[in-house]
C-alpha cells in the first residue's frame, strides 16, 4: 500500500496544516450547496421559504451550478 508522508513546521505552518486537514469539509459544503441548487432545479424547491421556486430563482440556480462546476473543473477538482 502506498503511503504519502507530509511534514510541517507546526510553529510556522500552523494554517496551512488546517487547511489540508480540513479540505474533506470544504469538499462537503460546496457538494451540498450543489445539492441544494439542485433541487431547486430539478424539483423547484425554493430556498427562500416559498412553497415553490420562481423561474427567476430556477434560472439563477442552474448558472450557480455551471459556476461551481466551472471553478472545479478549472482546479481539476470534482464532485
């Protein structure tokens, strides 16, 4: 099995090793924000506490979603 071994200065590094260990999350809450986006979409849920999404609010959606797939797919991230 291969293993990968990265070594801080923790006097020094301090943020940046937070910011590794805490990537899972940002991964986390960006899927759900997409998710979110997408059942407004896909279901026209509106997320401003209306019991059904405006076009208006569908339209925003969609190109939210394109935006976050653009910045993903521009760091060679994905979902």
């Amino acid at each position: 099995m291969a293993k990968i071994t990265l070594e801080f200065d923790l006097e020094t590094e301090l943020n940046e090793v937070k910011e590794i260990l805490d990537g899972y999350k940002w991964k986390i809450a960006v899927w759900e924000l997409d998710q979110a986006l997408r059942d407004t979409t896909k279901y026209d849920k509106s997320v401003l506490n209306q019991p059904k999404a405006s076009d208006l609010e569908i339209e925003i959606a969609e190109k939210y979603r394109e935006l976050i797939r653009d910045f993903l797919q521009t760091k060679n991230l994905s979902l």
